[in-house]
C-alpha cells in the first residue's frame, strides 16, 4: 500500500471532506505495515474497501417552531462497516454538521468498536439542527421529524443509534417514541435510554468515566495516579462532566472546562457540587460556561479562549474534534504536561499529535480514551437482548475490564523500539486487525 497513492486518489473523490480525510490519513499511516507485511490485506482491497461506508442516507427534516414557522434540516446515517456486528454509533445535532464530519466520525466509531472487545460495527448519524436555545416542544417535533426517515434504517440487528453532541438522554427518548410509534415494537434500538425503559445504568457517565479509567492505566504504567494531578478538561457536554467526577473521585483536580464562549479557571477544582450546577445550567439548553465564574466566586472566566495555556499535568480534551492544534500543544509541553488523553473524537489536530510524540508525551488518542461510551451501549444492548438489568456495580465492572483491555491492546501494538509506548498507533492497529480480518473472513461483500 502506498497511503500517498490512496490518500490522493481519496481527494480526488471527495473534495473538500477534510475531517474525513484528516482521520483516514491518520489511521492508514500507523497501519502502512501491519498491511504490507500481510498481503492477503491487499488482495482483498481492505483498505480500499475500509474506507468507504458502506452506504449513506441523507434526507430532508422539515419542523416547525413555536411560532408557527417552518425550518428545513439536513439529515443523515452513515452505515460505515458492519463487519464485526450490527452498524453502532451516535447522533450529532450540531449547527456545524456535514457529510464529511459524519464520515470521518463514522469510520473513526468503526476502529473504536473494534476495540470495545464487544461485536459492534461502525456508523454516525446527525442533523446540521442547531439545539441551542430550542424550546423543549422544538427539540421533540425536530427530533420526531428526524425519525420520521431514519426508523426506515435502523433496528436491534441492524443499526443501532446513540447520543452524542447536542443528543442527550431527552432527545433519544422523543427519537425512540417516534421509532416505536412507526415500527410497532419495543426493541432497543437506540442505546442512551431512560433507566425506566430500558437503559443501562452507568450510560450517562459511561464515556467520562471510561475515558479516566484509560487515563488512570496510562498514568499505571509510568507507576504513576491522579492523586494530586492538576487536570485541564474543556467542555462540559455529555462526556465533560464524566471526567470531572471520576478524576476528581481519584483524587485529581479539575481546574478548567470550556464552552463556545471561552474557559473557566477554577483553582480550587471541581468538585460534586459545582459538577451538579453545571449540570443545570446544560439543561437549559444552553451551552455557555460564563454563568459558573458569577456563581462560584474563585473562579475565573475567561473569554475567547481555550484552556490549554493553564499549566496542568494531565490534558483531556473533551469538546469536539480539532480543538486541540499546534500551537496549544506547545504551550501544553511548555508548561510541562506530562499526559494527554483525548476524550473527544479526534479532539487533536496531526500537528498536536506529532509535537506530543516529539516530545514523548504519552497521547491516548478518542478512539481508545472514549471507547467506554460505545462500550457501555453495547452492555446496554446485552441487557435489552436478555431482558434483565444489570447493577451499577456489575457494568461498572465490565466498563473498567474493557478499558484496561483496550490498554492493553496498545500497549501490544504500540510500544516502540524506545519503549514509549505510541497509543494512536497501537489503537489503530488493534481495530484495523480485527475489522479487517472479519472482512477477509466474510469474502468480497
Ligand atoms: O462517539 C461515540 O462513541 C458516541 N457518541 C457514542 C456512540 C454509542 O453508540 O454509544
């Protein structure tokens, strides 16, 4: 394989997609060769095949607000690759979605679902609706409108929706009573649910949770934990707050979070009564983050800009994809961090990744970090399929066994002749592995 060549031939064909592009040049070159060392791969096309989704949908959401207009949204589901089990993955409500965010988050869920240990393919789906602001009855005739095309696709077996940016516990209820209401059956084919029909516990916290388990074995295989670790976290979405808890639970503190106005600095740390507030203030629907500086007095706001100048040990970017560049890299090894876990999708930008490999920085990248969120919806989906309800204890468990899995599935796959241990690389390989062995076993589909 030449990943020039493919990567060339790739632009060509989708123009202008460079999300999408960004994430399969990130993967095809940590796996140049696993792939070339085992030529059945190339004869069978695997990565030519890999890709391309295997299809798309796209389709008009026509609403209409509280004042009696009429809005028109774009819609859309990514079937990635449903080599390993049913097509599983979020969806995005997010004013800034298109095709190529959809797609690169589609073939990015495939790799991660790889990796959970649990038989889960890849897909993303969203709307370029913009949430922020929408009255409750807003987001439930959006969100209805939305399934009124997407129930065609989906099922138990088949393809399985989730949260993820601007979808919520809310919005997959009144996205699952659409589904219901036109399938005329109560399968659990969105995971995220309501605890009293059919969700998992620990879903909500699951990603956040997740992703600090992982972060807890990076920092146990340096013999080190979060016991006094100054942490800088953005965001404070439905992963965010996750962190938050579990870090400073280990005994972490949470000096930052971030919304689309600027930062919080919060020297004495997060802790469970200011995780609550902010909980609040997500739930108005708003995802402002000055409020909590009027609230909280020793905290700082501070407009405009990113968190990633505060002098921390351990970074966790937890907002969306690229928010993490170059120059915030070098001030992060500047100012003499020593872990960064990327709890958001493709959070860092192939600059910030290279400084932090230059500099052996030990960098868990989404795929592996976040996999926990994914993971715990499979569970959820176990649970649906044997109509019983595990205990928080039992799928915490199962949360913490499949996090220190995926560790280990980078640290098989990613440890260099130096001993730094390169989890990006790692993470693509453990889930190119087991996608594309799947997919030869399967012949030419
Ligand atoms: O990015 C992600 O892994 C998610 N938004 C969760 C997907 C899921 O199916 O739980």
């Amino acid at each position: 394989m030449n990943v020039k060549n493919i990567l060339t031939n790739l632009e060509t064909k989708h123009p202008g997609e460079k999300e999408y592009l960004q994430a399969v040049h990130e993967v095809l070159e940590s796996i140049e060769s696993i792939y070339n060392e085992n030529p059945q791969y190339e004869s069978a096309k695997i990565i030519e095949r890999l890709v391309e989704p295997d299809r798309i949908l796209t389709f008009r959401v026509s609403w209409v607000d509280d004042e009696g207009q009429v809005h028109v949204n774009l819609g859309y589901r990514i079937q990635f690759n449903n080599a390993i089990g049913p097509y599983k993955g979020g969806i995005r409500l997010h004013p800034s979605v298109n095709l190529s965010i959809l797609k690169f988050l589609g073939f990015e869920q495939t790799f991660k679902n790889a990796l959970t240990t649990l038989p889960l393919g890849g897909a993303k789906g969203g709307s370029d609706f913009n949430p922020k602001g929408k009255s409750d009855a807003e987001i439930m005739r959006f969100c209805q409108a939305f399934m009124l095309e997407l129930w065609r696709v989906i099922g138990p077996n088949t393809d399985v929706p989730a949260g993820d940016i601007g979808t919520g516990g809310r919005e997959i209820g009144y996205m699952y009573g659409m589904y219901k209401k036109l399938q005329v059956e109560n399968t659990g084919v969105f995971t995220g649910k309501g605890l009293n029909w059919g969700g998992s516990l620990v879903r909500p916290e699951a990603t956040g949770f997740g992703a600090t388990y992982f972060t807890s074995e990076m920092l146990a295989s340096n013999n080190d934990s979060f016991q006094g670790k100054i942490v800088t976290v953005s965001g404070f979405g439905n992963v965010a707050w996750g962190v938050a808890l579990k870090v400073t639970e280990l005994g972490g503190k949470v000096v930052t979070i971030s919304g689309p106005d600027g930062y919080i600095y919060d020297e004495k740390g997060l802790n469970a009564d200011k995780i609550d507030y902010l909980l609040a203030l997500r739930a108005s629907n708003n995802d402002i983050v000055s409020p909590y500086a009027d609230e909280f007095p020793e905290a700082k706001f501070i407009a405009g800009k990113k968190p990633w100048e505060v002098k921390c040990d351990i970074a966790m970017p937890s907002a969306t994809q690229n928010e993490l560049n170059g120059e915030d890299a070098a001030k992060l090894i500047a100012n003499g961090v020593k872990y960064v876990a990327e709890v958001s999708n493709m959070g860092c930008t192939p600059e910030a990744i290279e400084a932090l490999h230059n500099a052996k920085i030990p960098f868990g990248p989404g795929k592996a970090v976040n996999a926990g969120g994914v993971g715990v919806s499979g569970l959820e989906m176990s649970q649906n399929a044997m109509k019983l309800n595990w205990t928080t204890e039992e799928v915490d468990a199962k949360l913490h066994q499949m996090m220190s899995s995926i560790h280990s599935a980078c640290i098989k796959f990613g440890t260099e002749d130096d001993g730094y241990i390169n989890y990006a690389k790692g993470a693509n390989i453990a889930g190119f592995i087991k996608v594309a062995d799947a997919m030869l076993d399967q012949g030419i589909v």
